[in-house]
C-alpha cells in the first residue's frame, strides 16, 4: 500500500489514511457493484466527507497531493466503469436502459462513454509521466485503465466521444512531447510548412 502511494506522488498520505479503511472501501465498492448503480454515489459521497476530514485535520499534507488523489480517484472509478461496460456487453450485469445494452452505471450510453471519454487522457497523462522510470503499480494501474476504456469505448458507439479522446490524446501527448516538437519544427521548418498546408485539403 505504501508503493502505491508513493507511485502517485503522496509519499506522507500513507500515515494519514487507514489502510484497512482503503482496503474496506474497496471491498464494498466491489461487493455490490452487480447489486445496485447507486453505489458509486455513496462513494462519491464518502470521498467527500473524508477529504474534507483530511483538509481540517492536515491541510498541508492534503494541498501537497491533492491534485494526484483527485486524477487517480477519477482513474479508479473509470476503471470501474470500464469494467461494469464490459460486463454487460457480455450479458453478466444488466443495462439501465431497455433500449442500450451498455449504459455503465448512467442511464444511456452517451454520458457513459463522454464520462469515460474525460478519464481516457487521465490516464494516459500518468502513464506518459511515469513510462521513462521505474514501472511501478501506479504504472500499471494507468495502463490498465486505458485498455479498459479502449475496450469498451467503441462498443458505446458515441462518435462524439471518440472524437473527444482522440483531440484530448494528441493534447496530451503534445504537451507531454513539447519541448520535442518544438526542437523538430525549428530543425525541420520546410516539411512543417508543408504539412500544415497540405493537412486542410486531406480527406
């Protein structure tokens, strides 16, 4: 448990959150996620009230890593999306629509797949931050959570939402390679021209 902490950049929150209370809440969450979608609103509902606990009790500590709890706590509860999609394209979970096979735990594909569309450059942004050094389970959990969402994405058939991860990918990966292509246009000023040209007229 304290890898993993330390992986997404909260080497002291080890010290402040249970780990029997991190392992319990994952335990439930699994327990009746088959059972009944309002699950996850109660977890919503608990992740606020224990971050609010976390800020009156150690504000320094919780500003530190805020921003790397926020991201993987939207990774986590994608990757569970992700899963639940998957099992009801198999017929193992049932939809909440009568009309869509695949709904998650939403109502209708379209918030469904936008939701998981908004989570896919997350998880890439991690795992493009962590790929040059040492492979550890935050790695992994950034990797898999992106084959998850390619998974089941296109059985969604939301095109808009295709498209959402495909422009936020490349923004991703070009603010990631920034300094790269800033280096390749200067070295390579003519066939950027080109290409720039060229790229309204392609088809």
């Amino acid at each position: 448990m304290a890898e993993i902490w330390n992986g997404i950049g909260c080497r002291h929150i080890g010290c402040v959150v249970p780990q029997r209370g991190v392992l319990w809440y994952v335990f439930t969450a699994c327990r009746y996620m088959e059972d009944d979608w309002r699950w996850m609103y109660g977890c919503g509902v608990l992740s606020l009230a224990g971050l609010a606990l976390l800020v009156l009790l150690f504000p320094k500590r919780v500003k530190e890593c805020l921003p790397a709890v926020v991201s993987w706590v939207f990774i986590l509860y994608g990757v569970v999306e992700a899963v639940w999609g998957i099992r009801q394209v198999y017929g193992f979970t049932y939809s909440n629509h009568s009309l869509y096979a695949l709904t998650g735990s939403f109502y209708n594909p379209g918030p469904y797949s936008g939701y998981l569309a908004m989570i896919f450059p997350v998880c890439l942004y991690e795992w493009l931050k962590r790929k040059e050094f040492k492979k550890t389970i935050p790695y992994y959990m950034a990797v898999a959570g992106m084959l998850l969402i390619l998974c089941v994405l296109p059985a969604g058939m939301i095109r808009s939402a295709w498209m959402a991860t495909a422009v936020s990918s490349v923004y991703v990966c070009g603010m990631h390679y920034r300094v790269e292509l800033k280096n390749y246009i200067c070295h390579h000023r003519k066939k950027t021209m080109r290409f720039a040209i060229s790229l309204p007229t392609m088809r």
